[in-house]
C-alpha cells in the first residue's frame, strides 16, 4: 500500500527525494511485517550505502542478505520475486535522459547476518581483499568460490560471466544461482563477435594448429575473457580477480598471463590452488554449510568446454586412451556414418586471409561461423580425438568438435596454395607452429605473438578469393579454388610448349641445383679408390 501510494506523487520529488522516500516507506513497511532495525541511527547508517552504478552492470539481490534496490527509467511500480523487495520505476521527463546512463542502487545490510556475509565487514580467514571479480559459470565450483571468497578475504564478489557462443542454455538462470551463492552483482557480456574477430581470425589467418591435430578452441577463449574480467575489474573498481581452474590445467596459466599482461596490479585468487576442497563430494558439503543450494541438473560424466569456435571433451572413459569415444558423447556433429549420403558443396569467400561470406552472402564473423558449425555438423565435420601435451608437463588426451572451424581451416589453407609462392608458404608453416604454442600456452598479449600476427596480416594481404567445398559424411573436399592474385599461370604450367618457359633450361638449373650432391658422390668415388 505504502510503495503504490507513493508512486502517486512521485513525479513531483526530486531523484534523491524519490530515493529516501521508497527506502524509507519499504523499511518501515518490513517493521509492520516483523523485521527488526533498532534504531534511526541504524536505519541512516545504511542509507549511508546508497551509490551510483553503470546500468550496465545489473546489481543483485542477495537473498536473504544483504538487500538491494535498484530503480530503473520505466513507467510503474512492481513488487519484486526477490524476498519482498521493491524495484520502483518511474519516467519522469525531466530524468528520462540520466536513467539511460545510470541507475541508482541503494544498499540495506540487514541485521540478520552470516557468517559468511559477515565477513565482509572485515578482514577474512586468510587477508583481506575489497572486491574481486570471478570467472563464474553457474556450476557447482564457481557457486561455492563465491562464499569461499567472502569467509576468506572479507570481499565483495562480483559474478562475471562472458558469452563466447557456448550457448543459450549454461546463460540460463545464472542471475538467481549467483545471488543465492552470495554475490554483490552478475556481469554478463556478449563476447561472441569479439572472440571470432581478434582472436579466432588471427589464428586461422596464421594457420595455428597445436601438435598437428588441435584448433585451439579453449586456448583462443581464456584471453579474450580474462581481458574483459581486467576491464570489468576497472569498471567496479575491484583490487582482485578470481578463477576456477585446477592446478593441474592449462587454463589457470592462460588466465593469470593475461591478468598479468593487462593489470600486473590485481591480485589473482585461485581457490583451487589454495582450498581444502578436494572432489564434489567435498563441494557439496561446503555448499551446505553456507547456504548455497546445490546444483540439481544431473553431473555430466565428461569434462567439456564450449565455445562458438568449439567443443571439447575430457574425462570418464577418455581417460584411457585405449578407449574408443562412445556415440552418443559428440554434441555439435552426428556421426559421419549417419550424415546425408548426398555430398553438400560450399563456396567460401576470403579477403586478405579472413573469411568474409558463404556462397557469396556476406556475414559478420560470429554469423558466419554459426552458419558453418550447423552445416558442418550435419555433415560429421570436424571430430579429433588426441593425445595431447599439456602445458604443465602431463598428457592428457581430449576428443574435439570443430566442424564450422575445419571447414574455414581447409579454405584458408587452400586458397594459400595459390595465393603464395613457395618460400612464403615454407616459412609462414614455420611460423605457425610457433604461433600455435604461444596461443595453447596463454601467451595471447605477448610482443612475440603480437609481432608474428603483423607478419602473418602481411603475408597474406594477397590471399584473396573464394574456395568451393564439397562436405561428405565426416570429409572436405577441395572442388575448386580461384584468386585475382593467383600466382598459377596455365600457360606456364601446361605441358604444352609455351614461351616463358623453356624446358631445355632446366638442364642448367638441374646441374647447379645438385652440385653439392655431385662432390659428395666425387670425394666418396676417390676415397674408394685408394
């Protein structure tokens, strides 16, 4: 009653009037309903707490604690599903245009503290930390990181989680899962574009593939979301950053490099590395103790990883090598034997390196890759299973899906065919591998790998044009390639007489060519001899 009798007079208060107003009547409406606040020195106190966020960043309630309102530019009032709490909203002309920029958030810490929430007042079980940024993917781990973070270093812990293309499903119902663990805010940002243009490209420009088999899908994805965990990190002013990679991955390396690269002056938390938790059985008891409800999808038996670029597969049988991966394991492809038994043919359009259209319909890198994955996975493209050496010194072996990324792969390389002489090719497959290994062992922001990416922008400025695929049931096929920069020449290459080249030169270069060829066989013919 209070809150819509408000909303009747609203338009004629000014925007922090408006806020005092609904905080107050809200506070003394849950004294009606049974909450203690014991005094108006207490109630000042957190109206203390009252700032000013990016409206890009949607702040959280914590249910129970601590409470959070945020008044947005809409027309209305409406009663929140959060525990009782308010978001008001109003459109008055004369604060429409501010609304667009920012919204206001106004803290209550209520008396009904935790132990975990209360450690945020202070200094933690093991130091203290003001607010620090998590890589957070709703799962088992990164819910419990988040009470973890708060009982050991006194912090607020802002939730981040970047959109990479791994799909609509593991975004979903990510903000009610990191406000019942305890977050201060969830930052979700739509990264697909990004990773596919800097980060994917540059690699397949470069011909990057790590021990002869791997794209580097998960390898691609960690900087490009590390950096945007540093912009966030500024954004909210944070003094940390925090992940859930094990100590035995490569992940943790290619996270804390680029951290390292962008901020050397955030502190990194790896819980895993420092944490009594042992397995998920553990994970689960903690998530108990603090409050946090566990997760109740079923566990998947593999380890994976998914992003627009690909999916990856780790864990249960794969852990044996002698293990053949069973049917049912692979998401983005069915199995060669059941795709289509009518091949499909594709015509893919390159400029400078870069793929740029799909039977000469243009799209924006992310859309392009999408299109290839759906048609490529139809097909049975794209499916490795390896042994792998990690960056840490173990093996381990993986089975991946690329289906979108091995189409581009075949393209680009083939066009190259044409497009480069042979010294250039020679040198640039050099290159790559070294390329690959800076990529895999999370040296994206290195000056090496930043200078062989101009290298590799140079060389290729040329490979220009288009390559006709044919997809069969698990293969690519090349049908046809053509470039206006194509070094073939058909009147040099015939085997009909032409005037450019004489074939009796060849003679002469023959001669030359095996010249050291022809001493060594002389100095051995003389030491027979003696």
């Amino acid at each position: 009653m209070l809150v819509r009798a408000a909303s009747a007079f609203v338009l004629f208060l000014s925007p922090s009037l408006f806020v005092t107003l609904v905080i107050t009547l809200t506070i003394k409406q849950n004294l009606r309903e049974g909450e203690k606040i014991q005094s108006a020195a207490a109630i000042n106190a957190r109206m203390d707490h009252l700032h000013f966020t990016s409206s890009s960043t949607k702040p959280l309630v914590h249910a129970p604690n601590p409470v959070r309102f945020m008044i947005e530019c809409k027309l209305g009032a409406k009663s929140s599903e959060f525990g009782g709490v308010v978001f008001v909203h109003r459109n008055a002309r004369n604060h429409s245009q501010a609304c667009k920029s920012q919204a206001i958030q106004a803290v209550l810490v209520s008396d009904k503290e935790t132990h975990v929430s209360g450690a945020t007042n202070g200094r933690g079980l093991r130091g203290k930390l003001n607010k620090v940024v998590l890589a957070y993917s709703g799962g088992l781990d990164t819910s419990v990181i988040v009470p973890w973070l708060r009982e050991n270093y006194g912090c607020e812990v802002v939730c981040f989680t970047a959109d990479v293309g791994q799909g609509i499903s593991e975004l979903e119902g990510l903000e009610a899962k990191a406000k019942a663990s305890g977050a201060y805010q969830l930052v979700v940002k739509d990264l697909t574009e990004e990773f596919v243009k800097d980060y994917v490209y540059p690699c397949l420009r470069a011909g990057a593939v790590y021990e002869r088999k791997y794209l580097l899908g998960t390898s691609m994805a960690r900087p490009v979301i590390a950096k945007a965990m540093v912009d966030v990190a500024k954004e909210v002013g944070a003094d940390a950053v925090a992940h859930g990679c094990t100590g035995k991955g490569n992940d943790q390396v290619r996270f804390e490099l680029t951290f390292f690269s962008l901020n050397p002056d955030l502190q990194v938390v790896a819980p895993w590395r420092e944490w009594d938790i042992t397995g998920r059985g553990d994970a689960i008891e903690y998530a108990k103790k603090h409050n946090v409800p566990v997760p109740v999808t079923k566990k998947s038996i593999y380890s994976r990883d998914r992003n627009l670029w690909h999916l990856s597969h780790e864990g249960d049988i794969l852990e044996d090598p002698a293990n053949e991966p069973k049917k049912d394991m692979y998401m983005m492809s069915v199995d060669p034997e059941d795709a289509p038994d009518k091949p499909e043919y594709l015509e893919i359009g390159i400029v400078s390196g870069i793929p740029v259209s799909i039977n000469g319909k243009e799209l924006s890198p992310a859309s392009l890759l999408t299109e290839l994955n759906n048609i490529g996975g139809r097909h049975g493209i794209g499916r490795i299973d390896m042994v792998e050496n990690r960056l840490v010194g173990m093996k381990s072996r993986g089975v991946y899906e690329t289906p979108g990324g091995t189409i581009l792969a075949a393209a680009c390389r083939e066009l190259e065919s044409l497009t480069l002489d042979r010294e250039a090719i020679q040198f640039k497959d050099t290159m790559a591998l070294k390329y690959a290994e800076l990529v895999y062992a999370g040296r994206w922001f290195d000056p090496l790998r930043e200078s062989m990416d101009a290298f590799m922008e140079n060389i290729t400025k040329t490979t220009t044009g288009s390559v006709l695929l044919k997809l069969y049931k698990g293969s690519v096929i090349v049908a046809s390639r053509k470039s206006p920069y194509s070094l073939y020449r058909e009147d040099i290459s015939s085997f009909e007489s032409g005037q450019i080249y004489d074939q009796a030169d060849a003679a002469g270069f023959i001669r030359l060519y095996g010249l050291p060829m022809r001493v060594r066989a002389m100095l051995e013919k003389d030491k027979g001899n003696k």
